[in-house]
C-alpha cells in the first residue's frame, strides 16, 4: 500500500509514522507514507494557500488552485484507489470503513486546515470524506493518521500475529471482551478461573458472553446493529 499525505504541516504528522507498528510497517516495505508539503504549490511569493472566503464570514478557505496542481501531479504519477479529505461533516469512521480502504493499493489523503478546503475540490477530486468524531480539530492531520493508524495495522503481515486484529473491538459488531496477562492473583484481585481451565470451547463461550455483556453496558447502540 502506498499512502499520499498533502498537508501544510507536515511536521504534525511525521511522528506517528516513526515509532511503533507503523513504523516497523514502512521498514518492512508493508507500506510506503509520504508527506507532501501544501505550501510548496502556494501562490506568489509568500506561498499563498488559503484566502478570504465569498460572501464574507470569519475564516480562512484552502484555495483551489494549490490543491488542484498537488492532486494533478500525484495523479499524474499513479492511480489512486481513494482519495480521501479528512473533514468533520464526513462519514464517521468506523472498523468496517477501516476494514474496508485496508485493501485499497493507492490511497491519497488531503488534510484540511484553517475554515476546509474551496468546495470545488471536493467536487472535483474528493472520493471519500471520513470524520474521526463530531468535534473539530485545529486541521486534518491528527485525523488522518488516526485513519491510517486504523488501516495499515490490518494490513497482513505487520502485526506479527495477524489474528490479534480481527479479535479486537467492533470487528465482529462486539466490544472487545476483558483480557488478563500473569499473575493469576494480584492484591486479592483473581483472573477467572475459566481462563485458566484450558478448556477452549468453554473460554470462547465466556469471551463472547463478556463481549455481549460490555457491548449491552457500554454500547448498546452497537447491537441495534446487528
């Protein structure tokens, strides 16, 4: 997988990809990231990427013409499966939406900032607008690499045991359900003794009854789903 990132703030968004799994993914050739600095295609001598918005009102707007020229020559380089604008009115993302842009090639993520991005683009470019939340952040890059956080860890082969994944929270519509590491009793507190019973069918009985009681506790909403 090969992930485009256009942003004005590069530098926000480089340290996630430079510690931890996604790391370990880009070393293992798993996935290429690449920042691309907005502001290189700015306008005039200050590098111009955001004016004054028609009609008036607070707030800068991310022009067109810097953000068509960018997108124009990613494209020109290669296909893309998806071209994603982080963006509080998007889709809300969720596991499916992860599950399912894992197993895309081509993926170009556009970062908004200051008041969003000129209109035209999205209609001209944008495949894809995903939300992290309903709230608002100071620009898209936390957004996007929340988004490729949640895609590149489902790619085969970066988590050494791929079947941690598919047993995490919402893959199966279900809240993960509790989880226990050594001692078996610490100051009085006890693992279930089911967990350590060895009794296979019977832990996955228990952990699928514990996942549909959390989900019932903590995310009823979840199971109007199902």
């Amino acid at each position: 997988m090969r992930i485009d990132i256009v942003t004005v703030l590069p530098e926000l968004i480089k340290s996630p990809f430079e510690a931890s799994i996604l790391k370990r993914a880009i070393e293992k050739g798993l996935v290429e990231v690449h920042m691309h600095d907005l502001r290189k295609y700015g306008l005039n001598k200050y590098n111009q990427v955001d004016d004054y918005q028609y009609g008036g009102g607070a707030g800068m707007v991310m022009m067109i013409e810097p953000l068509d020229k960018i997108i124009t020559d990613l494209k020109s380089e290669r296909e893309y499966d998806e071209i994603i604008y982080m963006t509080p009115d998007g889709e809300t993302l969720n596991q499916g939406i992860a599950n399912h842009i894992s197993l895309k090639e081509n993926l170009m993520i556009i970062c908004g900032h200051y008041k969003g991005i000129d209109q035209r683009v999205r209609d001209m470019f944008i495949t894809k607008e995903i939300s992290i939340g309903d709230y608002v952040l100071s620009g898209g890059e936390l957004g996007a690499a929340v988004l490729c956080d949640s895609i590149i860890r489902l790619i085969p082969g970066v988590i050494s045991d791929e079947t941690s994944a598919l047993t995490d929270s919402f893959q199966d519509g279900l809240l993960a359900p509790p989880v226990y590491t050594r001692p078996a009793e610490y100051k009085g507190h006890k693992v279930p003794e089911i967990l350590l019973s060895g009794n296979l069918p019977a832990i996955d009985q228990w952990r699928e009854d514990q996942a549909i009681q959390r989900t019932k506790d903590r995310r009823p909403d979840l199971l109007s789903d199902l």
